[in-house]
C-alpha cells in the first residue's frame, strides 16, 4: 500500500514539474519568445498566461519598457568653426519588434546600446559640425535633439528598436578651450560696458545741452518781459511826470531840483563846479 501511494505521488509530482516546464507567464513589462531547437516558434507581446512544450522548447523574455542610455563621459565634437565641444548626452529607447531585435543583435542588450551609441554620436558629430559654437551652446539645442531623434529612430529600426527622444545634459568646452573663452567673452563684456557707458555719457551731454538752452531761453524770454514792463512802467511814469508838469510846472520843477540835489550831493566826496547864482541854486536860494 505505501509503495503504491509513494508511486502515485511521484506520477502526480512529475505531472507537476511537466505542467510547471509547459505553463509560463509573461509579464506586462516584457515581451516573450518561445525557441524550439534555436529557431524562434512564437512571440508574445501581449501579457497573460501561454504555454510551451516542456524539454524541446524553452522561452525568452525582453524588456517592454523605455530604457535609458546615459552616455558614461562626455563625447567630444568638433563644431563648423573646427572648436571643440564636450557633449554629455542620454537616449531613451525601448523594443518595438522583438523578432527583429533578436535576429539583429541575438537579444543582447548590451550589444544593441553598443550599436545605439555608435549611431547617436554620428548623428551628433554631423549636428555639430553645421552649427557654429553659439549655435551650439544656446541658439538650436533644441533642433539638433529633434534631428538626431529622428535620425537615429529611422537607422535603428532596422535591429527593432525605436529611439524616443535625444537630449543634451551639458555642453562645455574642453579645458584647455574654456580660459581662453572665458577671456574673450569678459573682453566682450567690458567693450560693451565701455560702449553703454559711451552712449550714457553722449545722452547725459545731450540732456544737459538741452536743459542749459532751455535755461537761456527761458532767461531771455524773462529779460523781454521784463524790460517790457520796465519800459511801460517808464512810460507810464513819463505820462503821469507830464501831467503833473502840465497841472503845476512851478511844483514839477521844484520836485525835479530836489531830484538833481540829492544826486549831486549823495557822498561827501562829490565836487560840483558852479556858478553860484545858476539857475540849479534857485530853490536853495529862495528857501
């Protein structure tokens, strides 16, 4: 009795083993290949449960998702100036048909970032080469991403594998490059200080040209007024000095001797050559 349950129980773990050799699972994550004698049977690209034959078939599985490929150093580039550039760069990219992708490269990942990296830096070193240094650094970083994207996605689907973007981390120059760069761009600098400060100066004398011209107009224009009214208000006083000699000349001329004596007498040392019995003596003789 315990023979036959020990042989039941052997059939029933060999079953076991059989079905667990035939039922396989694939991942959402992953694509699957089925092998029969190294000759691929079957792809599964949907996940779920499937099958196989145990012993004479044997299963492969491969990554579904958008893998990234960081460039370890930094490439050197020569730019249309013939300048050299240091580019730090990564790629994403992912399967998008593995049959292709195994005939092309027989599933190895690392030989298929190999071939990856190899078409991405000609791509760039092509980029590169049509754009000058400030094309480079801050004006079309953006269209040399898109171009080599686009490149590089069409070469590489030949081995299935679809490139979804391109980006530049960093471009610098090399060290022996950068002090000398460094150097011209703070002499750009200064010339352009020198040059703002030039034209602040120019302006700043404009300005004040201005302003000293409004400043003698206005004074000008002031002084006319000016002796404008002066000469109405002389005017007017001639007028009234009139009348008053024409109401009572005797008053009028005796105010106007008065006049005369305290101009001739206003300092001491004023000398006055006269007749003595001149007319200009007649009010200090009557008085």
């Amino acid at each position: 009795m315990q023979r036959t349950i020990s042989f039941f129980a052997s059939i029933i773990f060999g079953v076991l083993i059989l079905v667990s050799m035939t039922i396989f699972t694939v991942d959402q994550r992953q694509y699957a290949i089925i092998f029969q004698l190294g000759e691929v049977k079957a792809v599964f690209t949907e996940p779920g449960l499937a099958f196989k034959w145990p012993l004479i078939q044997n299963v492969r599985f491969f990554d579904k998702r958008i893998l990234t490929l960081d460039a370890a150093e930094p490439e050197r580039f020569l730019t249309a100036e013939k300048k050299p550039v240091q580019v730090d760069s990564f790629v994403k990219w992912r399967i998008n048909n593995v049959t292709q992708y195994y005939i092309s490269v027989g599933g190895d990942e690392s030989l298929a970032r190999i071939r990856l990296m190899q078409t991405v830096n000609a791509g760039l070193r092509e980029e590169f080469g049509r754009r000058t240094v400030h094309d480079v650094v801050s004006g079309q970083r953006d269209s040399i991403m898109v171009e080599v994207q686009k490149k590089a996605d069409l070469e590489m689907r030949s081995i299935g594998v679809e490139i979804v973007d391109v980006r530049l981390k960093r471009v610098d120059f090399p060290p022996e490059v950068s002090e000398s760069v460094y150097r011209r761009m703070e002499t750009e600098r200064k010339r352009v200080a020198n040059e703002l400060r030039a034209q602040g100066a120019a302006e700043a004398e404009k300005i004040r040209a201005n302003a000293d011209r409004q400043s003698e107009v206005i004074v000008a224009e002031a002084y006319r007024d000016a002796q404008k009214v002066k000469g109405e208000g002389d005017a007017k006083a001639a007028s009234i000095y009139g009348q008053a000699f024409g109401a009572n000349p005797e008053f009028y001329s005796f105010y106007r001797s008065l006049e005369a004596y305290r101009a001739s007498f206003k300092n001491k040392s004023d000398l006055l050559v006269i007749e003595p019995n001149s007319e200009f003596f007649k009010y200090l003789k009557n008085s």
